[in-house]
C-alpha cells in the first residue's frame, strides 16, 4: 500500500473537517466507499455515514450496508420503479435522472466526503481534484480570488483546490453551506491502492466482488452497457421483472400524456430495446431525449 497517499488523503480529511458539525460521508457499500469510511476513522474526523438506497440495490449490497455500524440508511421518495413511469422515459446512459434523484439526493449544505477516483472515468479526472466546489461559480470564483486561493475551473462550471494550505481550509470553510463542496481523498488512488488499503485493514468489502463483480452498482444499470445489465437480469430476474412492469406503467403514463409509443406496444418490447436487442426505437427515444 502507499503509506504517502494514505497519510495525506488522512491530512485532506483533517484539514477541511467543518468546525461546526460532522462530514456527511457517502457510502455506497462499494470498495471506494469502504476505503473513505476507514479513512475517516484513521483520520478521527466527525462524520456521519450515509447511504442513499435507489430501491434497485443488489440485495448483496443491502446486506452489506446494514452490516456497516452507524450508516444512516436514507430512503428515496419514490422507487425506480415509480420513478421510471413518472420520468416516461426508461434510464440511458445519456439521461442517468435516477442517478441524479436516487443516489445524490442529500447532504444539503453539508460538507461531503466521496470516494469519486480519476480511475474511473476520464470525466472524474478532468472534473475533481482533492476538493471539488460545484454551484455558484461567479460567486464561488471571486470569493476565492478575493481570499488569494488558487484554483482550477473544471469544464462542469465548478472549481476544484489541490491544496490544504492556509487559504483553501478557510476558502472551504467559508463557502460549503452555499454549495455543494466536496472533499475527495482518494481521487488519485489506484484499484491496487484501493484493494491493498482495504486487504490492510482486514476489510472483507462487499460479497459480489467475492463473485467476481468488478462494480456493485444497481441492478440493470444502464451504465454498464448490454452485457452487464443482461448479466444482471439473468442473476435477478425478479428485478427484471419489475423493470417490464414499470416500463408498462411507462407505457400507459406516456400514452395518456398524448406522446407515442413508436414501435413499443408492451413493457418486454421496451426490455428488449432497452438491453440493446432491438435497435429500432433509438431515433425515436433520441429525440425524446432533447426534451
Ligand atoms: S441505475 Fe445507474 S444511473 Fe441509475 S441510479 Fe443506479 S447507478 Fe445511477
């Protein structure tokens, strides 16, 4: 393991923990989670851990977190399920909606502790640093100037610090109510790191990576791609089942909002389009999607 990136990732979570109230730490019941909430006890910061349940969870990963002591379990306002007729739409990779009302809902005004790593995906490493800053720019940018913090303006309008000097402690201290502030300690952590870090501290981490999972994301994640999601159905065909009868009940919504159905008459016709085994609907959805 890489005692320097453990010991300054320990450093970042001392540096930015807010004066009044504990860290807001986003737990998964994922490898990266895992490592952040050992972390956070290493570093003996205040925090609360919380868990965003989207309702499509593998049940392993339910299991899980309820093993996790002191996770606050947070339940969504409405399921996928409901959400999926509501939204008229079924999830894509380029409209990830439950991403964004399931899974990052919370932690208003919180300062943040993620487990987001530039391993993952070119857009978290253009995007995140050791803090990220998101909401606000103008005002979040003359702030920092005005408190001679330097900072790097991500391509999603936000800013992100490398640094836990003097002047980014008071910057983030100063701006995390008004925004949704970020601190990401192991954002340039590597999967080696990841697994030797947690092998170290005797951390077992979620059964499905045990079966061989490389993710432990939610079932029929679009992100994925096909041959995950048609993984997914075979191991749970009871959410897949739930899937078909939400995209029925999608169906119906879209129906009596006077929009067409295209070539989808039944929920197993919006399956079959949506694992990618029927192509003939995309143009179709690709305009739905510009709405
Ligand atoms: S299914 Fe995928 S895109 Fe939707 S909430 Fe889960 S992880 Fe996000």
């Amino acid at each position: 393991m890489d005692k320097k990136k453990e010991k300054r990732a320990i450093q970042w979570l001392r540096s930015f923990e807010p004066e009044s109230e504990p860290y807001y730490l986003c737990y998964s019941g994922g490898k990266d989670s895992d490592c952040i909430r050992i972390l956070a006890s290493l570093a003996g910061v205040k925090h609360d851990i919380v868990h965003n349940l989207t309702t499509v969870d593998a049940p392993e990963t339910f299991w899980y977190v309820q093993s996790i002591p002191d996770v606050v379990i947070n339940y969504p306002k409405l399921s996928m399920w409901r959400l999926i007729a509501e939204k008229k739409v079924p999830p894509t990779r380029r409209r990830r909606y439950c991403c964004e009302v399931l899974k990052e809902h919370g932690g208003k005004g919180r300062m943040k502790i993620t487990g987001v790593r530039w391993a993952e995906s070119d857009n978290r490493r253009k995007n995140n640093d050791a803090v990220t800053i998101v909401g606000k720019p103008a005002t979040t940018k003359k702030t920092a100037e005005s408190m001679g913090v330097e900072y790097v303006q991500n391509g999603k309008g936000g800013i992100v610090l490398n640094d836990d000097n003097a002047e980014t402690r008071r910057f983030v201290e100063h701006c995390y109510r008004t925004t949704s502030t970020m601190v990401n300690p192991i954002v340039d952590w590597t999967d080696r790191d990841v697994w030797e870090f947690l092998g170290h501290y005797g951390c077992a981490s979620n059964p499905l990576y045990q079966c061989g999972n490389s993710r432990v994301g939610c079932i029929g994640c679009p992100m994925q791609g096909s041959g995950g999601m048609k993984a997914d159905f075979a191991r749970y065909p009871k959410y897949r089942n739930n899937y078909v009868r939400a995209f029925n009940r999608m169906l119906r919504a879209r129906t009596e909002a006077g929009r067409e159905n295209g070539t989808w008459k039944t929920g197993e016709d919006v399956m079959a389009w949506w694992v990618g085994d029927d192509p003939r609907q995309i143009s179709f959805l690709d305009e739905d999607l510009e709405v």
